[in-house]
C-alpha cells in the first residue's frame, strides 16, 4: 500500500518548514485591560492530588472567569452600535433581548486564514515607537506601504504597529492602559482609510486599537464605528506585534480563529502570523 | 509606489484559494460537557443601549465563566499526573503550589500549524459510525491508514473520527456524555499506537478523547496517561470531524492556535484544517 | 469604671439563652437548583502554603461563581413582571436598562427581623408531608393556623412547611428538583389568602416556592405574581424547615439580612428562626 | 380560633419596636476592596423581556462573581495560618486537598446572636477619626470601655470603630485600601487584649481590620494570627459603623448569619446591630 505524498501544494509549503510568529498575549490575573470589564480570572478548582482514581491517575482542572474584551481579543460586529444601529442597521437594543446577539455575535466570525499586513508606523516615521497620544494618520499610512511596498488589498487584514506594545509588561498596568497619557493609533481618517481598501480586518497593538486623547479614556471612539458599524470590518485588539516588526515581516499568512462564543460581543483569541522559513 | 508582489509561496498559494474547516463546536449555554468542569456561561453585563456615549455610539459587552475542559479544546501537559507525576517527572502536587502550572500550563503550548491527518475509523471498518463504548484498535487505525493512505508521521497531528460528534446536538445531553451507554474510542492499545508514531497531538470527536466503557464514566484513563504523562502527546477534545470526513479530507494542515492561559490545564480552542482549493 | 448593665431588655433576654434555628441549606458544588440559573461554583484560588509570609503567616481565599436563585435566597421585588410590568407598575424591560435593577433589586430588601410563624401543613392535613403536585390550599392554611394557635398578622413573615425539603439532599439533584413528580405549594389562591393578611414576605421548602404541577416545570407561576408583581411580598425559597417543625416551634422571631447586592434581583441568604431557651 | 399570644418573650420584645442599625455596605461593581481577591461582579444573565411566558409573566436573574473577602464579610478560621498550622493546630496545605476546608470552612461558623460591643475608639481618644496607620492600642481599648461603660464579656463581639468607613465611597478606590496612606486598627496588642477577654468574634471598618502601616500593605497580619489562628476569633471586616456610632449606640444584640458556603475561608455578610426601640 502506498502512503499519499503531500499532495496539497498548502503541505509541501508547510513541510519545508514554517515560521510562526504568535500575535497573542498570555492571560495572567492582574494584565492591564479596560477597567469597562469583568477582569480575567483564573483558578484551579481541582489541583493534582485532590482525587486520584484507584489506577494512580489525577487531572486538574480549571475555571475561567473574564470578560471577552480583556487581552488579545477580536471584536464582533454585535460590539459596538451607532445611534441605535449595528451594522446592516438592526435595531441594536431588540438584537441583545434575549441575552446574546444571535446575528452578529462572536460566533458569527468566520475563522481568518488570510494574507495580513503589518504596517510598522514607527519605522515609517523614522520613530522608534508612536508618542502617547499620537494620531496615525492616513499620511502615515501610506508612508509606510511605500517604505515596505505592502500595499493593503480587499479581503486582507492590516496590523497597524505603534509600537505601544512595549507597555503590556510594565508593572503598573495603569500606563498600557494610558488612561492619562493618551494611547496612539488612527482616527477616523486612518479608520477611512482602511475602510476604502475593503480590508476584512484590521489589528493594533493597543486596548482599544484606535488613538485615545489623554485623559479622553473611551469617550469618543470614531473608528470604532467607521470599522465595525459602517464598514462591518473586525478589529482585533491588545496585539503583540514587537517580534513581528523586529524581523521586518510585513507580509505574512494571518491566522485568527475565535472561539464561537454564541451571541457574544467579542472573543479572546491568539492570532498567528505565518511565513515560509525555518 | 510598488505594491509587493505575495513573493511567500504560502501567500501565492493562499491566493489560490483555501478551503477552511471548521473543527470547533460553538459555545453555548447548556452545551453536553463533562460535569467534571465549571460550566460555560455567558452573560451581557452591558448591552446597547445601557449607556451611550455622547457622541451616540454605544459598547455591549460579556461576561464568561466557564472551565477550560468544555466544549473543543486542548489539554495541557499539565492536565493529568499519573502516581503523583507529570510529563518529565515532575512532582504533580508540588507543581500546582501557587494556583497554576508554571511549566507544563496551557500557555506552554505552541501554537500549532502542523500537517494534520483524519482517520476515519467507521469508514474504515465499514460502519456508518462506532458503536457506544466500541475501542478503536491499532488494526483499525492500520485499517484507516490503508485505506485512505496517510500515514501519520513524527510530528503531525492525527484527529480520529468515531462519528460519536454526531449526537453533540442531541436536545439530551447525557447522550453525547455517553455515561451509561459508553464512549467509543482509542483505549492504551491505540495510544501506544499513535505515541509509537511520534506524532504531536491526537484528537477525537468525543468527550474524553479514549474509550470509556457503559457506565464506567472517567474511572480510568489509560490514553490520557500513555499520550499526556508518557509522551508529552497533546489530546484535543470534542471536535467536530464530521464534515471533513464526509468531504474526504483526510490530510490538511492542521491549526489549533491556543489561549495563552497561564498555568491553566487546558484551553478552549477552534481548530482548523485547512487545504488548497476554492 | 463602670460596665453597662444590659439595660435593653433585648439583651436581657438574649442573656438568658436563645435557641437558633438555621433555616438555610450550605452551599455546595452540584446542589439541587433551578437549571435557569447560573450553578454555583467554589474554588479556592489560593490555597495555604501557595503564598508564605516572611512571618510564617499564609492566607487562603475564594472566588465564588453563581446565580443568586440558587440555594436558599429570598427574591427581590425586580425579580417578576407580569406583562411589562414590576411591582408599583414601572415598566420591567426599562428598569433593568444598565444592567441593574436600581430601584427595586435585592439591595432594597430592609434586613428583616420580625416575628415569623411556620405554617406546618402536612401536619395539619395530618400527612407526613405533602404529596407532588400537591396544592396547599387556604383551607389547608387555615387548619394550619387552627391547629397552631398562631395566625399570622400584618407584617409577619410566613413559612410553609411541605416537607419536601427532605429531598434536599438526595443523591439525584432532579428529585428535589421535581421536574416530572411536580412539587407541592400554595397557587394562587393561597398566595391570595397570604397577600389579605398583608404578610411582609413568605417563604417554602422547595425551590419555586408555588406548587408545580407534574411536568409543568416553571411554565406558570401565579403565586409569584401575585405576591412579588401585586403585593411586593418577597419569596423565600429552598428552606430548611423540618427542624423547626419537628421542635413543634411556629412562632419565632424570623431573621433574614440579605446581601445588598446592587440591582440584583435576588440574594442568598441563611434565614434564622430565634426563641428564648437553651 | 385562637391566635397563640406572642408568648416568648423575644416576640413580645419585638413587638413593642426593634431598632435595625445596617453595618454592611451594598455591593456594587468597583467597590473597593483588596486587590488580593476576586473582584465583585454581577450581570444580569436575563431581563424582564428576554423571556415572557404564555401568561405574560417574566422573570429576571443575576450572575454573582465575586471573591469572599470583597465587601463587608466574615473570614472563616479556615482564611489564615501560621507556620502552616491552623487553629487547632491542624496542617493547613492538608487541609485544602481536594479544594475545601471542611473542618474550618465558612459552613461551620454558626449563626451569630449575640451581645455586641461597639468600641468607639475616636470618640474614646477626643478625635474625629482615628489617623491613618494608627495603631489602636489596649489603653486606647480600655478608654472607650471607660467611656462607654460597655466592657466586652466572654461570648461577645467586639466592633471596633476606627472612623475610616467614611472613605468607603470615595470615588478614588484607593483611598479606602489605604496602600499608601496606612490603615488604623489595632495590632497584635490590641488583639491579644481582645483575645484575653475570651470575645466570639471581633470586626471593624477596615478592610483588613488590623493596622496596615504605610506602604506596608499586607504583608505582615498579626492580629490575624492572634485571633483566628491562636485563639479561634472570628473576624469581620469592611463594616459600616458610622451610623451606630453617631447614634451613640454601643451595646446591641448582634447578628450576622454567614452563607454556609462549604469549605471557603469567608462569607459575605450584612451584619446587624439590633435595639429596642422604635
């Protein structure tokens, strides 16, 4: 009998060796997040030597308690409303009665397997990092597809680098979060931007992907609704981007599949960015 | 301005076209699980129309609960000791001190994109699907491999289809749980099998991943001792293999990206296979 | 120096001994409840010995997952509305806009110490408790009432005894529960026959507090609103109460605090029955 | 038809008029507490709408997670051990085998009415409230008994009132923790002084009942170990006591009826203090 070659062309890519670079944050008790909700928590209800079975075997287990919106997580279109209005402009309130949103919930986001772009925004601008605060601009934008030549096409998932990655470890929580000092990322206009380039999704590596004027917090969060309401394009959230940018890949195979959290507003997730190489 | 041309072959062949399957069960309240485990719940702290901002854009939110062990997901090296041990001999009870697992947790896990191959078992012997409680031998996995000519090889992943995933949406349960009428499965014959293989992670469209015989429930477990404590094997459990066995796809790339849960035993998880076409 | 006589007479005959009966269930994983409502979980996230202090000093600590109708708890006025409506007639979807009942939810519940009075039925209908399905009747309250002596009176608190609490522990969580079997309890007319005597709250030992009839599982429950919706008489569910009948004790001065859990529509709660004696 | 006299004495009490003073604070979403634990949450899984039923009834539930040391509660003697010994000198890591103290868990602490004692201690000192970081020595102990005439007695509780509730509600969280700032309370002076006056129970308007010094968090707890480790004292914490104290109230049956939460190390609470009175 004969043993099938790896007919697939996807398997002999694969099997001359991939490198995988993981987008996601470790969940630990205590990482910065939004205070706006329930935070992660984390426990072993059952330790090894709880119970041990007659044949000398034990399991642990665990329980999870945490808001979808806290670490690296992706955004449902059901996340956000505008004026009463989700995207495709359903009545927002009548869409969660029930206690989840069956149309545009967490389970409704097809796995991502797509080509994704990192436009490293720092570098474009000759900075080592994006100021608190700082608005990417379109300008930006384009300024660093010319540097990579990695033009965002239709369909793609666009990563946009600020470089405010380098904060998710500091040990005051308080200063990711950038609450006082702003957080950088685009606005409306970079959010339009994208827009116009029919993206399917778009990341940052930030907690609230677009730029937070200081002391502002969430109160106003125009690429939100130009994204997820007007646009139906995802945004992934909390990114861990600073290896992927120190290795200069631009261009790489994004891989994102949530976990089908019925009628949920988000979910946690660990995206991948996969190029061929040792 | 130049565009990059997708110069990684992986994004040329992406670019062909991929086809995805989704190997994840969506989360939902009451879903079969084992009671072993906290149970998934999903809750709206905030839902439209609970507080709008200014400028009217409006945020709803969620709230889960739930333990790692429900629904599709990966155990951890972490998740079961055998006489007190780990995987690599470490003392089980001493490695839970603190509350999580240091260095065999769910966020040890790499994240994998592997070539993954799908045994299907009943096809194999001629059935539609196993009988409750049937094992699955090391000759039907041969049987398996002849018939559909993929091999396991160092490294892969191997997902054994029972055809139990069918009873998942059973308005019962207790049937997909299989307490009293059993679960089929590998049992250790099969595990050795599959660690004689090399292979990297196993998974299986049950519950419990092996065997469980009428009404012995999860008394004893002999695969999760050969795969986890042995071999350092990881076990995926309740996928949905059905339609991927129904579309003769039994080679693809395999990819299961986990949440990064520190010192958890295990992590909920979307699996995908993915191969080339339209 | 001087120490205060015990001046209050309170204390005065608090000095002189008190019998305190407890009429609440402990909380364990896997108890008997309603599956409508979230189940309660216990874990120890940090157990002794996972953090010592330099001074030798270890501490333990809890996470606690639940709904608040599990176990024994008492309803909040927010709990039930009957076509729209909550008890005083506000409108029941948008009371609850926010997440939070703020007007009627548990943390408006006055802590309650008043006099109470158990109305043993099965001992009065001269049964050993009363049968599934059984609907306790006003005249059945009446002979109660006869048979004891203690007829409750405005602003009193009034328990019925159906003995079916003995089911409580039962190793099948479902006979308790009582899903098929029905389960004994006033209807309407009793709750009629409680609200005319302007009770302060009232209280059973079964879960719904109101007979259920054989497989009609929670599909009506007239009693409750006739009480929480029209009367804003508060329900006390899943009591312990066959101590307290097998003393032959009926009156007594009922003590229920229940937790101020903001805009909650209900609070666990361990409701005491006090009496002079040793 | 007879109605049976209020006969005890108790009832008879009761019924001339009770006084209910509150010293348990609401529970609500970011209410301070020690970061150490699971913070308090609440949802509202289902709101009046999400489900009517044919008769027009409808129901709404919540979802409680929380920590049981947040808010105002009771540690069970379970919560703290020395040397890794706990009261009654049992092995404390062995004690939690199996993720429940059953020997010293909440669910043995029984149902408390008993005299009470309020220590005034500002007013005993000539102050408005006692300082941050003040220790509360047994001179200063033995003054407000002076004062007040109210000695403590074998059997009692002993609430000791520092002044520092009134920063429950500062909208700055922090200020109430007091990580910085120090917290009043007495030391292990003061608890030995408590403890030799053979109390049930001691509690008090902190968050950790005991002197924190500045800046020093938890980090020693000596009071902890005088009382619940050496000498079986419960202690309460986070109380309200400031009403009681402008009242001028300082002896009172008090009572606290702990949720019999199985084999945790606390239970939330909302203690009472009760007077005659109108």
């Amino acid at each position: 009998m004969t043993t099938a070659t790896k007919g697939d062309p996807l398997l002999r890519i694969a099997g001359g060796g991939l490198r995988i670079y993981d987008l996601g944050r470790p969940f630990t008790i205590g990482m910065p997040q939004s205070p706006n909700h329930p935070p992660y928590w984390h426990t072993l209800p059952r330790r090894h030597g709880d119970r041990v079975r007659a044949d000398g075997g034990s399991a642990a287990n665990d329980l999870i308690s945490m808001g979808t919106h806290v670490g690296t997580h992706i955004d449902a279109l059901a996340h956000v409303s505008q004026d009463g209005r989700l995207y495709g402009g359903g009545d927002a309130a009548a869409a969660g009665v029930g206690g989840r949103y069956e149309e545009l919930g967490a389970h409704t986001i097809e796995p991502i397997v797509r080509r994704g772009v990192l436009l490293d925004v720092p570098a474009a601008i000759g900075e080592r990092h994006c100021a608190p605060g700082y608005e990417i601009t379109p300008a930006d934008l384009e300024t660093a597809v010319q540097r990579q030549g990695t033009a965002p096409e239709a369909g793609d998932v666009v990563l946009i680098r600020s470089g405010w990655g380098r904060h998710f470890d500091d040990p005051d929580r308080n200063v990711y979060i950038g609450q006082d000092s702003g957080v950088p990322g685009v606005s409306e206009a970079g959010a339009r931007w994208l827009a116009e380039r029919r993206v399917h999704a778009v990341g940052a590596d930030t907690i609230a992907f677009e730029r937070l004027a200081p002391g502002a917090g969430h109160a106003a969060l125009p690429a939100h609704r130009v994204l997820l309401v007007e646009h139906g394009i995802y945004i992934i959230e909390a990114m861990a981007l600073e290896d992927l940018a120190a290795a200069g890949v631009h261009e790489f195979l994004f891989v994102l599949s949530p976990l089908a959290l019925y009628g949920a507003t988000g979910s946690p997730a660990r995206p991948l960015a996969v190029v061929t190489g040792a």
